[in-house]
C-alpha cells in the first residue's frame, strides 16, 4: 500500500483538525476493516491502548476515535474523519 493521499483528504483532515502524526497512528495502530473497495482504519479502544505502549500523544482523547478511509480501487487515501462510535453502527447494520 501505498501513502497516496486525495487533495479532498487533506482538505478534510484540515477542517477537521486531525493532524498527519494523528492519521498514521491510525493507518498503522488502527482496527482494519474491510468493505466493498475500501478498507478503513479505525482508532478505537483497543487500537489506543497498542499505540499508547508505543507512544504517548499529548492529548490521546483527541486521536480516540479517528476513521482513515483508503480506496483499493485506486489505492489511495480519499477521506479522514473522527467517530467514536463509528465501528458500533458498522456493526449493527444489517
């Protein structure tokens, strides 16, 4: 996988005020899942408590809850957003 990011990406991690350090952790401590041309990486709990043995962020409520979304259709980074109780309403969908 590649680190190729949209310009609509950058455009909402900045109206959003996540920040790049905040988005990696997320790519490479965060829950993966998968749905139909897209993978998301989610900063949940459990995904917290790994990055936190690693490295401690200066504010870590603010990182809870991020949600990257990666296209593999076209293998880039399209969009980023912060939902704490994101993977709980992914689950229930039936």
């Amino acid at each position: 996988m590649t680190d190729t990011f949209t310009q609509h990406f950058f455009e909402r991690a900045g109206q959003r005020g996540i920040d790049y350090l905040a988005i990696q952790a997320a790519i490479n401590f965060g829950q993966v899942v998968y749905a139909k041309n897209s993978k998301y990486f989610f900063l949940g709990n459990r995904a917290m408590n790994k990055l936190l043995k690693v490295f401690r962020p200066h504010n870590p409520d603010k990182w809870q809850g991020i949600v990257v979304v990666f296209d593999t259709r076209k293998e880039m980074f399209v969009t980023c957003f912060k939902n704490r109780n994101w993977l709980k309403k992914i689950r229930h969908k039936k």
